[in-house]
C-alpha cells in the first residue's frame, strides 16, 4: 500500500459518508470502519485525518464491545476518544462532538453506541 494521498471529489466523498453513516447506525461497525477508511485515505490535512482516524477507532472498538473484548475496547476506545478530542473540525462533514460524548458511555457499557450523523 502507498503512503500517497490522492484527493476524492466531493461527491464520491459524500457518497462514501453515506454509505459509512448507513452501516455504522446499522451495527455494522466493520463495514462502516472500511468505508471510513476510504475517506481517510484521500485526506491531505494532518488535522482532518485524524478526526476520521478517530472515527475509524470509534468503529472498531465498537466491534470489539459487541465481540466482548475488553481489552480491545480499552485500548482501541482510548485511541479514539483522544483523537476525537476538541471542538468540531471545520472540513469533517459528520458531528463528532455530541458522538465523543455518546461514545465516551458506550464504551463503560452505560449506554447505547453513538449514532454517526451529519452536521
């Protein structure tokens, strides 16, 4: 695999937000972690890709929770809450400050998982 980012159009970029919307509000963490990751692929800003890296934690440490691998929560969980941490970034398209929130209970198993919403 290259190193190199190549940027995506705004269109193929919002079609691959929706289709990760879709799967992760569906439970199917794994799938939503791939289309994440495909976004994540063609970011150029050092900032924005890690907002998503985040995302993609937040999917997989999920995945983890359902398989009941603590430790992968943990340590998976932390990852992401971290790189989710702050205000808002401009460029990210999906909410990630209320979803910090709600992944922050789901993740102690006080709560449901987050939902991945637009803004």
């Amino acid at each position: 695999m290259s190193d190199v980012r190549r940027p995506m159009s705004p269109e193929n970029r919002r079609r691959h937000l929706e289709n990760a919307r879709r799967l992760f509000n569906a439970g199917e963490f794994w799938l939503a972690h791939e289309a994440l990751e495909t976004v994540w692929r063609s970011i150029i800003k050092e900032d924005e890709a890690r907002v998503f890296q985040g995302l993609i934690q937040a999917a997989a440490a999920l995945l983890h929770r359902g398989r009941g691998n603590r430790h992968g929560v943990v340590a998976v969980g932390a990852a992401a809450l971290g790189k989710l941490m702050g205000a808002q970034h401009p460029d990210v398209e999906l909410e990630t400050v209320a979803f910090r929130a709600q992944l922050a209970r789901a993740l102690t198993g006080d709560a449901e998982p987050p939902r991945l919403e637009f803004r």
